[in-house]
C-alpha cells in the first residue's frame, strides 16, 4: 500500500464516517475529516489528522465546491469519501471540477438511478422483485385524487432523500399514517412533499435486515448481512442495536439482479423488511456507506479498507465474503433515545416496559461491542456524551 495517501471523508460528524476513519487511520492513510463544524464525532478520533470546516452543502452548494476543489488540491488529496446523500450528490455532480481526485463512488447517473425510490421501485416491479404494496403518485395533486381509496396503515416516502425547495437542499424523512387525517397532517407539517413524487406503501408487520455489498463492474465480491434488533424510533428508523446473521440467497438473488442491471462500482446497502411470514420486501438502497458500518468491520468485512483498494488497485483480493456472525453492534446514546420514547410511549403496556428497561440494562455480553466506544479511540465516545447532554 502506498504509506499515507490522503483521503479526506465528508459528514465527520456521522457514525459511519467514524468507521470508516478507523478503518482507514489503522491501515496507515493519512484521514483527514471535514464537514460544516470543526469539532467532530470522526475527527477527534485519534485516527484523524487533520480538520477542515467547509460551507453548508445544504445553503452553500456553490461555495461548498468551490471549497473543496481548493483544498483538495493544496492538501494533495488523493481520495475523496462523501458520506450522506447531500455530499455524495453534490461531488458526484460536480465530478469534472474534482478531477484530481478519485471519489470512492460509482457514477453519478447509476447513483442517482438506485438513490430515486420511485424509480428503483418501478424497476423492481419490471423485473418481478418483491416490494410491498405501493402507489406511485407523480405530484401532491395526484396523492390528493386518490387518498380516499388508501387502506391504512401505510407508509408515505418522498422518492429523494434530498430535495431542492428555494434554492437550499433539504433533508426528507419516511413518515407513517394510520387515517386519512393523519396524511393530510403530514403533508401540511412537511412542505417538501409538494416538491417530490411520492410513495404510498402498505405497512409490513417484522423486522429490518439489511444487506451490504461491494460490487465491482455489477458483480458481488463481498457481502454482509444484519438484522436491527432495536431502531429509533422503535416503529422503525435508525438502527441502535444490530447483529449479524446469515446471508438469505434470495436477498443476494436480488442484490445481483440490481447491480448487475447498471453495472455498479462500489458500495451499497439493500434494505429489506422480513415479514412475520419470513418473506423479505425490497425497501430501498443506498448507494454508500449505511449507519452500522462499524458492525461490518468488527464481523471481519472491513468495507471501507477494501473500497480503497478496489480504487487503488493496492493489491488484489478474492471475492469472498466470510464473516462472523451473532456479533452485535450497540450505539448506547441512540439506545437511552428508544427507551425514553418507549417509557413516554401512553399505548405501550407498563410489562412492556419493564421488559424494555430490562432489555437495556444489559450493557455487556459476548460478542456485543459498543459502536462510538472504544477503550482505543475514547475521545469520539467523550465528544458524544457532552454533545448529547450539550454540556
């Protein structure tokens, strides 16, 4: 490996780019971490550096670029690794003025092909792959034409994670309905659902299982797979608590089908919901690093180190994909964040909740390590603690 090539990561203040400044600061690259603060969850890991602060790629696209192509080329940059939908959009559009630098990502017409729900879920359909239930409604208006012939409960999904309004980028979010008024609400509360097409999806009863891939020219060459075991909040959304388990064939089956239809260069994670019939729905992919990276990297599939090298060409490596399962991964601050929401929760029955408190309080096990703390790198999990109680 060529000792102490740069790479700067994007987002230092997410749980994955953490992992992935581990994963990268171990092998010996020089990480820099970068993101619109300059105090950092990555960046005060002892792994990083250098720091850098840049505009808001949310406020400041142009600004935001214009900074990056500047300090790429005054840092010797050599890698770049965007980690949320807002960065990797922005860099990957702006490819040519980031010539100098290689961006670990696949191009930007397949990532936006797999990052637009409506457009993945349509191909899905035409290739005979399992989604749940969905209407597909173009525009707000043709949401509003059909909302008396919804049955409840359903799932309501903007199809872009990012969406333009006024000239600033904002964050959307899967929301859940459980009456007609209920939408209406929804769609009052978040005016972006005026400026996207929009996903009405049937509500699967089970649990979240994702699948991580590493896909060279459309083909699989590692893989990993977990089930979230607590999510917050609790019906569904960031995982807390996570294991990894088994790789279903036809998850794998369907992975395949994905990647190998656009010929993707990169990482990935295919999210699925298992049914309490034990049959998986295609939910989403994400076409970059996901949130329980770090449980990946602890079941011996070290995603971010062997994206390098599939860029690098450091060195070769075999398409396998032996990991060790029944690990556990725990992110302890977003953990207290379920229990709390489940102690408040007035419809959760009070043995419910003693059994919640229980659950929580088993704070070791075997095989369960703990995502932020590190005996190794503590001053991440520090950072954490006195930015959650905002001391």
């Amino acid at each position: 490996m060529k000792t102490r090539e740069k790479v700067l990561i994007l987002d230092a203040n997410q749980r994955s780019a953490l992992a992935a400044t581990r994963s990268l600061g171990q092998r010996g690259l020089y990480v820099i971490c970068a993101d619109e603060s300059r105090k950092t969850l990555a960046g005060v890991s002892k792994y990083t550096c250098d720091n850098i602060t840049y505009p808001s790629p949310y406020t400041e696209q142009d600004k935001f670029i214009d900074y990056l192509v500047s300090n790429l080329e005054s840092l010797s940059v050599r890698y770049l690794l965007p980690m949320t939908d807002i960065t990797v959009e922005l860099t990957l559009k702006n490819k040519s003025r980031l010539k100098d630098v290689t961006i670990l990502l696949p191009d930007y017409d397949s990532y936006m092909s797999v990052s637009d729900k409506y457009q993945l879920l349509e191909m899905s359909l035409n290739n005979e792959i399992l989604i749940p239930k969905t209407l597909f409604m173009k525009n707000l208006d043709e949401l509003m034409q059909n909302i008396d012939n919804i049955n409840y409960p359903v799932v309501i999904k903007p199809n872009r994670s990012i969406v333009v309004m006024d000239g600033n980028h904002y964050k959307t979010t899967v929301k859940y309905a459980n009456s007609k008024d209920e939408i209406l609400n929804i769609l009052k509360k978040y005016p972006w659902f005026r400026e996207t097409k929009i996903l009405v999806q049937e509500y699967i009863e089970g649990h979240g299982e994702g699948l991580f891939v590493l896909c060279k020219d459309g083909e699989i060459t590692h893989y990993f797979s977990h089930k979230r075991l607590r999510e917050k909040p609790p019906s569904g959304g960031v995982s807390v608590l996570s294991e990894s388990i088994e790789t279903r064939d036809e998850m794998l089956e369907i992975a395949e089908k994905i990647f190998g239809l656009i010929k993707w260069n990169g990482v990935a994670m295919v999210e699925f919901k298992v049914a309490e019939n034990n049959q998986p729905y295609l939910m989403e992919v994400n076409g970059r690093f996901w949130g329980s990276l770090q449980l990946a990297i602890d079941s011996g599939i070290d995603f971010p180190f062997l994206l390098y090298n599939q860029y690098s060409n450091d060195e070769e490596f075999q398409s396998i994909s032996e990991y060790k399962k029944g690990i556990q991964l725990r992110w302890l601050l977003g953990d207290i964040d379920n229990l709390i929401i489940v102690l408040k929760d007035v419809t959760i029955p009070c043995n419910e909740k003693f059994k919640s408190i229980l659950k929580f309080l088993k704070l070791y096990r075997q095989n369960q390590y703990y995502e932020v703390n590190r005996m190794d790198d503590l001053k991440p999990a520090i950072y954490e603690l006195f930015n959650y109680f905002k001391f």
